[in-house]
C-alpha cells in the first residue's frame, strides 16, 4: 500500500512518488535487530555513547542545507523556525553527551555491609542502572526535527544504553527518510550494530500497533495526539507483558493574568500572548489555550487588547489537512457553544490560511462542561474570566493536568499567591512566572510532562536531561563480587 | 454486610464478633479528609514530617505486646518473625525520617538563567519536586506490619507529604484496627488533620475499587496477587484522569545454581535454599520458586540433596484459608501436570498443616508452557534442568519480570558469567549472587521492583528509601520570584 507521500503544506501539492508503508515482516525485523543490538548497545562505555550523540549533532548540522529547506516544504513551519529547531535538537544530542560525559547516568548507590541482624544488619547493596531495552519512538507532526527522528527521546533513548526503533511521522516523510539515513551512516560509522537504529514508516494506526505489540519492545515514547496516544498506551498495557508507555497527550497550559499586572503592563503582555497563541500557527504542545482574567473593568480591557492584537495576527499553513480541519472543527464547536461569547471569530474555511480564534466564557460554564476543558490544536484560545481566587483555583482544578501553567503577577508574597502556586504545581509540569509557555529550555531542571493528560506518566519528562531517566531500569546488586562491581559495561 | 471477621489463621476459628465494611460513603469521606489535609501537609517541613515518622515509629514498638501476639493469632507467621518483622517496620518510618532529615527529599537542581537566544539561551529554571496528593495504599497480606498499616508504602508517601488512606487487608482485621487506631493517635497528638492519616475496610472487591475510583486519588501502591493488582491497575487506568499504580504482583524469583558450586558447597546451599523456600510458609515475595540446575551428575545430586532437605521441613499454618486453597491448586496443576516430575509431593489436604512441593521440569517443557513460569504462592518450587548456558539464559528471558535472580557461583569473570550477569539484570530488580532472595534490606540502594508481573512500574522500588520517589512529581519553576524559592513548603 503506497500510503507515504512527501505533501507541499502550504499548497497540498504531492513532492515526488508516493511509497509504501513497512510491512509487518519490516516492523519485526527492525525490532529484531535492535533486540539483537541491546546487550552489546547496553555494554557500551557513557564516552561511547556521547561521541555517537555529538557524531549525530554534527552530521545534522552538516545537512542543514538539504533538510531545512525539505523539513519547511513538508511542514510549512518557515525556514528560520525549522533552522532554530535543528540548532535546538543538536544542541540537545551534545547536551546529553555532556551529561554522559559528566557520569551522571552511571553514579552509583553503594551501601556497605553492616555486621548483625536485620533489620540494621544487611549485606552489601550496589545500586546501579541498566537499559530497558529497545524503546518504540513514536515521532510528532509538529517539530520536524526537536521532536522527531533525531529528536530528544532518541536522545534520551540512546543516551541511556537503548536501541531506538524510531515510528516516523507521516507528516514529514521524506525529511524523515533523509534524516533516518543519515542516523544509519553515523551508527554504521562508528562500528555499532545497524539494530541500534531502526525505523519503521506508515500512516496507517497498525504500523504503530504492531511495533508496540513486538515482545522485544521494552517502553514506548509517544508524543502526539489524545486519541492516538491513548491508543497505544491500551496496547503497551494489554501486551502479555506490559511495558512503560510515555506519552504527552495534549495540554491546554492556562496563564493567569492578576490584577496587578493587568494596568501597567496589559497592553505589551497582550501582543505577547497574541504572539504565543499563534507561534507555528498554534500548533505547540505548550500554546497557551486559555486566559484567565478577573472579570473586572480592567480584565475587560486587557481581554480587548488581547483581541485587538490576535486579530492582526497572520498564522501559517497548518501542518497537514487532517490537523487543519481538527482545528476548524475545534473552533467552530466552541464557536457554537451557549457559554461561549466569539471574540476573535477565527477559522477561515480550508481554502484559504487559518485565523485565530478567541473566545469568552464564564468560569462556571467553563467548570461545567468537560468539552471546553479539551485543546484544540492550533492558534485558538479561551478566556475564562472569574471572580474571585476561589474560581480561579476550580478552573485550575477542572483542567487537573498540563504542561504548563503560567502566573502573571504573582510577584509578591501573599496568601493569594502560594495558594495559586500550590494550585499551579498541582496541575502542571513547569510553572512560569513571566514570559510565555512557547518555548522550552533544554537544561537538567526541565519538566515537560505534568498529570494527564499533558503525561501517562507524569513524574517523567521528555525534554530536558532528565528525559533519559525513563529509560533506565535500577538494579540492586547484593554481595556482587569484584569483577561485577569493576567490570565496565556490564552493570 | 458484617464481611469482616478476625480468624485463628491456625485453627480457622473467629475471634470476637464480625464487623461490615466501609460504605461508600465512608469511603468517599475517608477520602475528602485527605484531599482537605493535602495541601496542609504537603507544606509541612521536612523535619515536621520527620517527626511524625518517628512518633509512628514509637508507637508501634510501645504496642508490641499486644500487637505482635494479634498479628500471630490472625496470621500464623509466628511470635519471633513478627517481632523482627515489627522491628524492621519502625527501623523502615525511622530510616524514611532520616532520609528527610538529611534533605534529600528537597534537593533542588537550579539551572541559572544563560543570556541570548535559545537553545544555548535560556531562563532561570528550578527543578523542584512536589507531593503527588492522596495516596491509596493496599496492605498486603503477608507481611502484617512491613507492607500493611504502617508498612513500607505508608511511610513512602506520608514522607514524600502525600496523606494516605490505607485499605487494610481482611486477613488481618483487628490487627489493621488497632493499628489504623494507633496511626490516628499519632496524627492527631502531633496536631496535624485527620485527614494525612485515613483507612477503609472490606474484603469484597467493591471497596478497593471504589477508593481507586475517588477522583481525589492521586496514586496508589498496592502489593498483592497477580489478579487483583491487574483488576485495580485497569481501574486505574480507566478513570477519567488516569493515575500512576504502583503494583507489586507477584514473582518467581529464579536461583541459578552454577557448576562450579555444586560439588564444594551443595549440602550447605541445599540446606539454605530448603529453609528459603519454605520460611513464613513460602509467603513471601522474594521466596525462591525456580531453581535452575545443570543437567549432570553433580546437578542431579545437588536436586537430590534439595529434596531431602525439603522433606524434612515442616511449614507452619498458612494465612487464610483461600491462600491454602490457591496453594493446593498450585501444587496439584504442577503434579499433574505431564512435563513435571515431582520430586517431593507437597500439599496434604485442607485439613492438615501444609507440606512443600518439590517439582522438576527441563528447559524446554518450562520454556514452552506459560503456567509453569507462574508463581505458585508458599512452599513449592520448580528444579529447571538445563544443559547449556544458552538454555540458561532462555528460561530467564522466559520468566521475563522477577524481584530477584540469584545467582550462585558467579565468582569469577568469564564470558558465560558476563552473559548470565547481563540477563539477570534484564529479568530483575535485585541480583544476588550469595545468600536467599527471602529477607530485603531496607536501604538506599535496594530496589524491590522489576519488569512486570514483579512491578507495573519496573524502574520504580516498594522497599528502600527510593520507595518515596513514587509519590513526588517533579515541577519546574520558571523565573520564580524570589519569595517562591525561598517559600519554605509551598514547593
């Protein structure tokens, strides 16, 4: 089945033949090769492992002529954009060989035999951590590069000692087969085993299936759609063995806007969020989705400047039509709602580019019904204006878990402040204190991950040094001999 | 319905009067009370939480006398293992309050702003990590004071700052009783709410689920069988928001019994291992139910050592009657079953004390057959004959999740051991390599945890203090003001 065609984002134009899909023969005998690859991958030194990510960084900047031109032809996110994100994702790929280098993967908890009965008497206990094994990567629409082929869970992945049998996403087709092929050489370069790299491509929902069902599948990163992830995180838990499933499902990531901020700074903080809420046309895990705003006069007027500046906002073509039409769908539902007062009327029909959209609600209405609580993917938002901290903390609570959470305002040391903070790090990942939730630092202090459904998992990340914590297993040694604790490699 | 019932586990007569279990509504207040102390809580100091660990500490050894003669009346387990098993309890809430003492628990990583544009670029950023909320925390009924009421997951969570509501285990009801009564004291003289410390009772299946199914859940630890951990994992996952379950559901525990021991130290090791298999009656998590033996003539001695040894021990009563029975089951499926040669006939009927089974199978037969590979819970276990490394390593990977291997005889460095070390690390949490997998130090370095059945969250321990990272979550703050990170308990 010919199912992978390279699409024009901005003109739906097909780019070349269409290709076919893996076969399932293909998905295992990917996974069978990385199977085949794991004990060897896992006895690697961390110095290994940091030149195949820093071999990895660089041949991506090497092909930034021929991949950022393709990456914006097939996702029409714009060529400064996508050059940034290659910077951002080699960058990435150096930063967790810095983190190898550094040790850190391999620290140890070495607890010393104490002499006696238990409980106070105990043998010799090393704790160490090994690979999981294989991990199925699943690619995102949205960043081509930082969250794709070569992205940060295949850093994080092959970080910690796992071979990746990468899921390509179909939005970007071509970009990814380049980019796949150029992963291959480097692997092969550097003398590793062809199975610590693998892929698998397909638009239809049984390529991933099949991949997560594979018994030599040891955990599964996913970033993308609700459905679609919770699609797959059904399958990882009804294998006959089931296996970690780290998924990042959406998130609406709410910013308060306090009263404080809300006179001397309104009009200037407006035109950022307007900007924020259409960066890449909306279609950021972390776009800010809904406002929360006093309804008082000065709220109204912020929320008029708000308008004001989305209204002149010009987002791009979407990533593919399926996104598109999610989006218009999205909007035009929470255009027709009863509690919802259309501010900024959004949509355009699929012939011509997407407006924003922002719309009004009252906190209550909003509380009420589960439909206004879900993202729509794209440059659309909701104001939800309240009337007291009170509400403020229920719309918090009805939203139960994002990415992020921003507070505007919160500067100062009040009773009102630390029961928003306390509500902000109840429902999200990363609380912000200024600026906006778009853009996210990859650092050892990252979090991006939060309750569900901005994660299945939601201790874990998936940006940031920490990511490849999910994909290390710890193991007690008790009275390991010698030649275990010395032996380089094998534990 | 008057459902709960505190029985002679050796004569299987009841004692006092029954009682009904939790109703709905008890339930849903028992929860309210700790979503309501949440927050209180979760801002206490680290050193306040210390303090209450060790107050719960205190009581419990104070309430020795009456506590351990109830625990041995309702179990069976025998006044001097409950007594060290009381010990181990208070030396687990004590050795969690030094953790927080210590501040481990509030380690922060603090990533200083960088001037200029991403990704090198970035804000100041602070990891910290913040309680989960509400813990739903299933006792276990084998270990009526290390993994029940005031058990290790208990003081997990009340140190992470996470309130608890226990379920107690219908196999011990007074003793949960009077334990809960004991906790509750505790709380209430350190002048904390009501709510950090709640419990529910009932021993049909609608109760568990039900405290799973609180909205206001924020996790749960549950150690237990297979089926009823796989029942509450589904639920969990089933709710609207889904939430970490932290399930310990059984294992089979492999010892590999290399050649190079046979000879020298078989009849002491057969000793050790008879005694392991059968000690508290074989219900034990980490009890010894695979014993991997080369097929050679030292091989078939060292069997033959093992059941003489087994013959001669004689396990006490087992807890309840339905554990009996689903021993009995067990032990009657292996007898008959066509690949099994039963080297010592265990069982003895309903009515009599029970007696341990001694099975032997080959490689291939258990390799091929899932029901051999399940743990039969007591004092049964399975001789596999092996004649190759290669076969070794394949009934490993067949068993696939375990708390423990053990391994005996991997002394020195060779490329069989290498293999041997490599796979265990892949099938378990904790690897011995002298001594019996019965007996878990609580310590930093142990991990008591493995791939699924051993755990549904394998990188994740129920025993040692890393058993406290199940219940935080990690949040970054994003431009804190300063007021917020110097807020001591708001993050």
């Amino acid at each position: 089945m010919a199912d992978l065609q390279s699409i024009n984002a901005r003109t739906g134009q097909p780019l070349g033949a269409a290709w076919a899909a893996s076969t399932a023969e293909e998905i295992d005998a990917a996974v069978a090769a990385a199977a085949q690859a794991a004990a060897l991958f896992a006895a690697t030194s961390a110095a290994e492992r940091a030149a195949l990510l820093r071999d990895l960084a660089e041949a991506l900047l090497a092909g930034r002529d021929t991949l950022v031109p393709l990456a914006d032809r097939e996702s029409g996110l714009g060529l400064a954009r996508l050059g940034g994100e290659l910077d951002r994702t080699a960058f990435q790929l150096r930063g967790f060989a810095d983190v190898l280098e550094r040790g850190i993967v391999h620290a140890v908890i070495d607890d010393a035999a104490v002499a006696g009965m238990p409980p106070a008497g105990r043998p010799r206990m090393l704790r160490v951590r090994v690979p999981l094994g294989p991990v199925a990567m699943f690619s995102a629409s949205n960043f081509p590069f930082a969250f794709s082929v070569l992205g940060g869970d295949t850093a994080a992945a092959l970080a910690a000692g796992c071979p990746v049998v990468v899921k390509s996403h179909p939005a970007h087709p071509e970009l990814s087969r380049q980019t796949v092929a150029l992963a291959r050489q480097v692997v092969a370069a550097r003398g590793l085993p062809v199975g610590v790299f693998q892929s698998v491509e397909g638009a239809a929902v049984e390529t991933g299936v099949r991949l997560v069902q594979a018994p030599a599948i040891a955990a599964v990163a996913f970033t993308g759609s609700f459905h679609g992830g919770m699609a797959l995180a059904r399958v990882a838990a009804e294998r006959a063995r089931p296996i970690p499933f780290y998924g990042e499902l959406g998130s609406v990531n709410p910013l308060v806007v306090l009263p404080p901020v809300v006179p001397s700074q309104g009009a200037a903080l407006a035109e950022t969020l307007a900007a924020s809420i259409c960066q890449g046309a909306g279609q950021f895990c972390t776009s800010p989705g809904l406002v929360i705003v006093r309804q008082d006069a000065a709220g109204d007027a912020f929320v008029q400047a708000l308008a004001d500046r989305l209204v002149a906002q010009t987002p791009h073509a979407m990533l593919t039509p399926g996104i598109r039409h999610a989006f218009e769908q999205g909007v035009s539902a929470w255009s027709c709602h009863a509690g919802v007062q259309t501010l900024v009327p959004g949509g355009a029909g699929m012939d011509a580019l997407p407006r924003p959209f922002l719309g009004q609600v009252q906190a209550g209405d909003f509380i009420a019904d589960a439909r206004l609580q879900t993202e729509v993917f794209g440059a659309a938002a909701l104001v939800v204006r309240v009337d007291s901290l009170a509400q403020t903390l229920a719309v918090l609570r009805a939203v139960g878990g994002a990415l992020t959470v921003t507070l505007w305002g919160a500067d100062s040391d009040t009773p009102e402040h630390r029961d928003l903070v306390r509500a902000a790090t109840q429902v999200a990942g990363r609380v912000l204190f200024a600026g906006v939730p778009t853009g996210v630092a990859v650092t050892a202090a990252q979090q991006h991950g939060g309750p569900f459904p901005a994660s299945t998992a939601p201790a874990t990340t998936s940006v940031g040094y920490a990511a490849l914590d999910r994909f290390l297993r710890p193991v007690a040694l008790q009275e390991a001999p010698a030649w275990v604790v010395n032996c380089r490699g094998l534990v």
